[in-house]
C-alpha cells in the first residue's frame, strides 16, 4: 500500500486532478469559501466524482504545517518510484535523443520543485534523483513544482554513480556542472543524447559523481557571486541544450 502525503493549493490539486486523479484518497475544503475558484474546483470534484469535506481553517493550518494552503488541501496516495531498471529500460525503448536531468542529492524541496518544474518546462525526457540523500517528494516539492511533478518521469535510484555507468553504457554522454571547471557550459555540445548532473545546495557534485562524468562544465558568470541557486542553474543549463537543439 503506497504512502500518502498532504497537498495544498489550487496549483497542486488542479495538477493532480488533471494528470492522476485516482491518486486523491481525501479532499478538504475551508468552511464558508465559496469564492468562483472554489466553485470552479468543487465543480471539478464533483464532475469526476471525488468527494471532499469542508472542514475549520485551523485544521487546515494544522495539516499544511503553516504553509499557505488558500482553503484547499488533498490527501494523495504517493505511489514509489521506479528504480533504476526501469529507467534503463525507458531509455532503451521509449527515448529518442534523450535529454535527462540527474539531481545529485538536492535536500531542500523547494529547489527540488523548481527543478523539476524547469524540467518540465524544457521537455526534459525523464529527472533522476537518488534514494537517500535527497528531499523527499512531498507537499513542498508539489507546491513548487507547480504541477510539473505530476507531467514528469521521475527515476529514484539508490546508487548514482553506478546509474551513470549504466547510462553511459547505453549511448548517452554525461555532464556534470561544476563551477571549479575551466570548460563552458555554452561550448559543450548538448545536442546529442545527453544526462545533465547537478549537484546539492552549496556543497556542489560529490566527489564519486564528479569522477563519474564524462565532462565537467561551468556556467559562466560575471558578477561576484561565487555560486547560483541550483535551480537557477539547472534552468540556465537545461534551456541552453534546449536551444542548440533547435538551433540544429
């Protein structure tokens, strides 16, 4: 039986009803709002036939833990994520010229949902985060990654190193983003099927990761900041594939 977590939002809710609504075990909704987005989403429940319950707001504080939840909360069932034998397989049979992003131990949920939302947002084939070290997938990672969680194939894996060995097997070159490299992300060649790694919140790519890729590269900068949000740069890095890609 999968695990469940709370969801809450509008953003959320919506994106789960319109990608996997057989995942919503529970929905609850704040006593006396019945503005037109309300009435808009209890219409929705109502059409595929989820029921929902209102409920006290301090409740609803209570389950979102303080974040705002604007009225609205859902319980989902959070089915596990598939390993790394089904990702192998998905490159094999399913991908053409694969661009996938490998999240090398990303611990704030936050950033993991801007990840994936930039993920999402530059076609990206498939996200593979590790099993122990990263956040997990929960209301926080949903919220950010404004539905672009429930749009996107993601991989969970227990050992990183050994997954980009596997990868490379099968044809696709590895990059990794270090900003202690003297190669540029923009000279690099991202039109060919490629995995792009990024690594943790300050601490960057993991020794065994670094040695695992097939190239280093940077992210040119000019100002006097010595490192960008890791969500920025995988953003920068993910839309500059995305344009050589059409460019060529």
């Amino acid at each position: 039986m999968p695990n469940s977590i709370h969801i809450f939002g509008f953003h959320s809710l919506e994106a789960i009803l319109n990608s996997s609504p057989e995942l919503i075990l529970n929905v609850f909704v704040q006593n006396g709002r019945r503005d037109r987005r309300m009435q808009d989403l209890l219409t929705k429940l109502e059409n595929q036939k989820i029921k929902y319950s209102s409920t006290d707001k301090n409740i609803l504080d209570r389950l979102a833990k303080g974040e705002l939840h604007h009225g609205v909360l859902a319980e989902i069932a959070q089915p596990t994520l598939p390993g790394q034998d089904k990702l192998i397989e998905h490159i094999k049979h399913y991908s053409i010229n694969p661009l996938i992003l490998i999240l090398d131990s990303i611990q704030d949920p936050r950033n993991l949902g801007a990840c994936l939302r930039s993920a999402n947002a530059a076609g990206v084939d498939c996200v593979v985060v590790n099993k122990d070290r990263s956040a997990p997938i929960n209301a926080l990672v949903h919220k950010t990654s404004a539905g672009a969680i429930d749009q996107t194939k993601i991989f969970q894996v227990t050992n990183l190193a050994r997954t980009i060995k596997e990868l490379q097997k099968n044809g696709i070159w590895v990059l990794g983003l270090d900003g202690l490299s003297n190669n540029s992300l923009y000279k690099a060649n991202l039109c060919e099927p490629i995995a792009l790694v990024m690594g943790s919140e300050g601490k960057g790519l993991r020794k065994l990761i670094k040695t695992s890729c097939d190239e280093l590269v940077n992210i040119p900068m000019l100002g006097n900041v010595e490192s960008l949000n890791v969500s920025v740069a995988t953003g920068i890095a993910l839309f500059e594939s995305r344009r050589q890609r059409q460019t060529n």
